[in-house]
C-alpha cells in the first residue's frame, strides 16, 4: 500500500492570534500567582517593545483581560491585577504508574452519574457538553429548514458507507489545519466519535486482547473496552504532556498489545497536549512494532493558544493510525456526526460501519456538510475558544476561592474540562451523592480508570456559561468538599 506522507502546514501569525497570545501570557501570569492582586501589570510601551508589537495589539490584549475580569486600568497610571483575584491552585501531579492489564469495570458508577444528567434542577458540572449559547443553533436551524424543503427526498435516503461525499471533502479541508493529508476516500462517518472508536478498536482487537490507554482517560473509553471484552493496560499520563512514552515502551517489551487508543491533544480529563516529538515517538514506537494506534482527537479544535495542535496522524506513513473525531463539541452534540480516517483499516471499518448501523443518518451529515461550505465555521471557532478560555479561567479561580487550601487543578490549553486533586481523604463517590443531594453533579475519578483508581479527584465540566448560580454551586461543592462528612471513614456504611 502507498506510504501516507507527513506534511507541516505553517500559519502566518495574524494580529488576532498576536494579541490574544499576549492576553494569555499575562494571564497565565496572574491565574499562577507570578502577579498578585494590586501588582502592576508590564506597561503598554514595555510590552510593545518586548515582544516587538504595535502599542494597539498591546492595548487589545489587555482589553481582553479587563473583560476577562483579570485587570483594571487606573488613569494616569497604566494597569493593575484586579484585587481578590487568587493564584491558581497548584497542579495534581503525575498519577501512579501502570501495572497488569485488567477488565475494565466502571459501568456502576458511570450509570449512576449519567442518570443525573438532563436534569434542570441541577447544574450539571459533571457532563462534558458546550453550553448551547455556544454553539451555532440558528444558523444549523435555518440550514435543515432548506434541506427538508428540497423536492428530491435526498435527505431522507440512505447514504451507505464511506457517507456523505461533501462532508468527506469538508473533513478532508480542514485536516490541513492539524498538519494532515488525507482523501475523502479515505474516511467513513460515523454516529459520533464514539462510533468512530467502536468501529477502530472492533476493526484491530477482539475479546481477551490488550489495548494501552492512558490512565486516567475518558470514561466511555473504558466503557466501549468492557462491552468488548477487551483488557485495559493502564500507563500513567501526564497532566501537561500525556502518555508517558517511556512507561509504554517498557510495557510494550514485555506484553502484547493489540493497539493503543490515546488523545493527544487536549485529553479529557486531563486536558493535556502530547508535544509534538512525543506524537511522532509514539507513531513511530508503535509503527516499529505493526500496533494501530487509535486517536481520538476530538478537542483538537479547542485550543487556546494561537495554533491548532498537530495530530499522531499527521506523522503516520504507514497508514497504522486510525484518526477518531466528530463535530460534538464543537457544533452539535445531537447530531452525533463523527468520522474515522482508518488508515490501512479503512475496508474493515467500512465494513464493520455496514454490518453494525447500515448508515450514518443523512439529514445531519448534510446539514453539517452545508454548515461548512458556507463559511464562517473558523469565526465560530474563534469566538467558542474565546469563550471556553475565559470559562476555565473562572472555573479554576472559582476552586481557589471555594475550596480547600491544598487542592490541585490542572492547566489545560484547549478543551473545557478541569482535573481536580482533593484531599487524599476524600471519597469522590460519596461526594457524588452529597453534591447530588444539594443540587450539583461533578464527574468522580474512579469513572476514568479501569481499576477505579482516583478516588480522591473529581472531573469539573466548565462548558457552561458563567453564571451566579454556578458560582454558588461551586461554593457549595467546595464546602461539601471541606466539610467533616467527607472523610471516608466517617461515611456511614462504611466499616
Ligand atoms: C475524549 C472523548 N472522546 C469521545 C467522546 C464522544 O464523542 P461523541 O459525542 O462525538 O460520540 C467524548 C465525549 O465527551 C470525549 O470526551
């Protein structure tokens, strides 16, 4: 088969992405406590000269801020960090290393946190969904509207496997972004990126086979491995970097390993970046070896920096990796459109996709497909990463200011999700239950390992939009979190 070529794609640096990566900067500097409350911030001439831009860029990246909430001018007097702003908790550290491949068992307690979702009486911390105000609802409205008024019923037909050919040359466009090459043939859509994920692991591993994940990884990941029958091979994950390449490399020296399923960028719950040489380690470790690897790149469009992280695929030559996405988080949750490019794998995923669902349903893949030929989608995603920045931010001085001093959060640079490091005696199930009871949900560790591992962390959702009553809800989370009823010992039913 011919060898897939890597391709770098290089942006020229817009003052759009200039001055919102000054914003950053500064911002970093004050969420990590480098610049306390009542400091001053660098002044516009010094900053301009510094990083060698005009005084306007400067200025607007600190217009951003103040909107942000992170400063206020002062006449006469340039700048300053607004006062009752804190640093930002520290940051959990690496988690424990793997051991024996397992069983995934995590359905228990997925169920039992899923129930709570949809509930309006709640607010839903636990659910990693973008607030709809984010998404583009009127214009897909206006756009399905056209479709279902089109004479020739093309909408309601059946589009077999490979799917809709103008969303496949969409998808086909917009991989140029993360670095990739790679044909409309050559990918199948799919009923969201959890399809994608089923069809890519059924395609290389079956019941009994090992597949190395990262630990923790997201929950319906584990999920899918347990209605498969197939073991988890935890390997510890960096909350900055990701999988640690080594732990893998030790672990594939001594066990078979059927593929390696892995989110490089922006992983949930992490929310953590693989870097680059890492991604083309890890294609490369795995290519040595004949081992697929499965890649979920669902929030690779969220990034808050200005550059669109590359993607494992984009290092593939051999056609090993099978590249998961879908437009959930970033267009519409309940369409569930997603797609595979599978590589070498791409005749079983297709026939797999065939024998599975028959088709992916039309009307949404036209609809998604038109969203994109008429422009506008990387505006959306301008302003969504915009917001979702902004959203973390507040969520994570939300922990500092409600939650006990010693917790730990993560850092993410793209995403929406925060990693939470409580209290080593904190009972993150049972936290469930009371945070359940006084109105809101958080997703508990255990959930994102196979051996229920991460008892003591909880995964804060903060894809809704900020509001006073999230703030009271994180009060009250923080209190619960604080409270002496939290220990595990002193739960009742507990020994
Ligand atoms: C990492 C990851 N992969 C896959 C999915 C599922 O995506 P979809 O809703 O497109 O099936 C999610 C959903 O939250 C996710 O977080």
């Amino acid at each position: 088969m011919p060898e897939e070529k890597p391709m770098t794609v290089s942006h020229p640096p817009s003052n759009d992405f200039l001055y919102r990566r000054i914003a950053d900067r500064i911002a970093a500097l004050i969420t990590q406590g480098t610049l306390l409350p009542g400091d001053a911030v660098p002044s516009v001439r010094r900053l301009s000269s510094q990083e060698d831009v005009s005084v306007a860029t400067v200025l607007q990246a600190y217009s951003l801020l103040e909107s942000r909430g992170l400063i206020r001018a002062r006449p006469q007097s340039g700048y300053y960090v607004r006062a009752g702003i804190k640093p930002a908790p520290p940051e959990p550290a690496n988690p424990a290393p793997s051991s024996r491949p397992a069983l995934v068992g995590v359905s228990g307690v997925v169920d039992k946190v899923l129930r709570a979702v949809g509930n309006p009486d709640v607010v839903q911390l636990g659910a990693a969904c973008p607030a709809p105000d984010l998404l583009p609802h009127a214009r897909l409205d206006r756009i399905a509207r056209a479709l279902c008024l089109r004479k020739d019923g093309a909408a309601h037909a059946y589009d077999p496997p490979p799917g809709h050919l103008p969303l496949r040359r969409m998808i086909a466009l917009r991989a140029l972004d993360w670095g990739g090459e790679i044909a409309p043939d050559g990918i199948v859509t799919t009923c969201g990126c959890m399809e994608a994920l089923n069809l890519s692991l059924r395609a290389v591993a079956g019941p009994g086979d090992t597949v190395a994940i990262e630990s923790p990884t997201y929950f319906s990941i584990l999920q899918l491995l347990e209605s498969l029958g197939i073991k988890a091979l935890e390997i510890p994950t960096h909350p900055r970097e990701g999988m640690d390449l080594d732990a893998l490399e030790k672990a594939l020296s001594v066990r078979r390993v059927a593929a390696c399923l892995v989110q490089p960028n922006f992983h949930n719950p992490l929310g953590c970046v693989m870097p680059d040489d890492g991604k083309q380690r890890l294609v490369e470790m795995l290519g040595r070896r004949d081992i697929p690897l499965i890649e979920d790149d669902l929030y690779g469009d969220l990034h808050f920096g200005p550059m669109r992280p590359r993607t494992a695929k984009s290092f593939d030559r051999r056609g090993l990796v099978l590249y998961c996405s879908s437009f959930s988080k970033t267009i519409s949750p309940g369409s569930r459109v997603g797609w595979v490019a599978a590589g070498r794998y791409l005749g079983r995923v297709r026939s797999l996709k065939q024998m599975s669902t028959i088709a992916t349903p039309t009307l949404p893949q036209m609809m998604i497909a038109e969203f994109l030929r008429e422009g506008g989608h990387d505006r959306h995603l301008r302003a969504m990463r915009r917001e979702l920045a902004r959203q973390v931010q507040l969520m994570t001085l939300a922990i500092r200011r409600h939650f006990p001093e010693g917790t730990k959060v993560t850092r993410p640079e793209g995403g929406f999700v925060l990693w939470v490091e409580l209290d080593s005696e904190v009972d993150a199930v049972e936290l469930f239950d009371r945070a359940l009871a006084s109105g809101v949900t958080m997703a508990p560790g255990p959930m994102f390992s196979a051996k229920q591992k991460y008892r003591n962390f909880i995964r804060l959702s903060c894809g809704n939009l900020w509001s006073d009553r999230i703030d009271a809800a994180m009060a009250r989370l923080g209190r619960l979190v604080a409270g002496p009823a939290r220990r595990r010992g002193n739960s009742p039913g507990r020994p």
